[in-house]
C-alpha cells in the first residue's frame, strides 16, 4: 500500500505543476470535472480514474503517458535502414514473426542495455489513442511482466492483443484505454494468469 500511497502524492505533484495557485476550480471546470474531486487529487487524497486522467491530461495540455507517470513515451518516426547514414543497424525482431524492426543504433543506444529482453509489434487497433494509434509500432521489454500501477503492458488472450494501461485497484487490476470510448476492464489476480503478458511498452515508433 505504501507504493500506491507514494504514486498518489507523486501524481498530486505532478498535478499542482499544470494547475497555476489558486485557479483549482478554473482548472476543473476546463476539464469538466467536479472541483471537489480535482482537490482530492491535488491534495493527495485519491487517485484519478482513467476517464478522469485524460481530461486532466487534456485541459493541462500534457501527455496522458507523463501525467500517469511522470515520463513520456520516446516517440519518433520510423527509419527506414537505407537512410541510415552510420551504417550501425540495430535489430529488433517482430514478435512471433520472422521480420525484424532496423533503427539507428546510434539513435536508440538505450536499448542496448536490455536488447536480449525486446520485441516488436505494430498496433492493429485505437485503444490507446492520443498516446499511440492504429498502425504505430511499439518496442517492448520482455523481462518487465510485473503489471505496476499506470504503466501501459502489452498483453494477449484468444489470439488477440491488448494494450492497457494497468490501475491497480482493491480487487485486482483495471485495464484502461486512454481511449476513453472504450471500458475498462476489471481482473482479479487468479484470472491473470488466462493471459500472456507480453511486457512493458517502452517506445512508440510512427510509420513514415
């Protein structure tokens, strides 16, 4: 529970920086939500749900991603190798495919550190739209299967995959589209195990 206290004041903090001193209900009524909720969550009383963290997002004008955590995706657009000027390709292979994803070594070095651990897969749905769409692709860290509070895992069940962001809830967790025509929905720890984890996404790259 300390993890989720410490996420909550982390979120508050993050939250007073987009809300200038004294304009809390200014703030609220932009997002079209109750001041006295917004004050719960600028005092560190609660968290928000997901509909009510992308209006937030949106009327402070953040990302949903940085908001949520405190970081932003890496988002960058799709090289194609024969641009590459360096000549340094680094590989990524397709997950369950036989293609593989070539970037700039270079560009992305970070992704040394855990290369063994990534794959890639392109997203075939909007379920996270503002923070990635329907035909970007997503590098994920395999070696991260642990589901944490706000982070976006990458997940399959039925032949289909799932991209959620994970809210970690009394009863188990709630998966949610930033996307917020779309439901979230609520698992329990013993029916997580009817899904394969994929891992953590970690960078949105878009097609060019």
């Amino acid at each position: 529970m300390a993890d989720k206290k410490e996420s909550i004041v982390q979120f508050s903090e993050r939250l007073k920086s987009i809300v200038p001193s004294g304009s809390g209900r200014d703030f609220a009524k932009k997002a079209g939500i109750g001041y006295s909720t917004v004050h719960n969550y600028l005092q560190a009383v609660s968290s928000p749900t997901l509909d009510n963290l992308v209006l937030l997002a949106k009327a402070g004008n953040v990302s949903v991603e940085w908001l949520a955590t405190g970081k932003e995706f890496v988002v960058t657009d799709l090289a194609p190798a024969h641009e590459m000027k360096n000549g340094r390709v680094f590989k990524i292979p397709f997950y369950k495919n036989s293609e593989f994803l070539l970037l700039d070594a270079e560009a992305f070095s970070s992704l040394h550190v855990n290369a063994e651990h990534l794959t890639a897969l392109r997203v075939d749905t909007d379920v996270m739209e503002p923070t990635f769409t329907t035909g970007s692709v997503l590098i994920i860290d395999q070696s991260q299967k642990h589901l944490k509070d706000s982070k976006v895992i990458v997940m399959s069940k039925g032949g289909s995959y799932l991209y959620k962001r994970i809210q970690i809830v009394s009863d188990g967790y709630s998966l949610c589209s930033d996307n917020i025509k779309y439901n979230e929905i609520i698992i329990t720890e013993d029916s997580l195990s009817t899904f394969e984890i994929l891992g953590e996404a970690l960078i949105v790259l878009n097609r060019v």
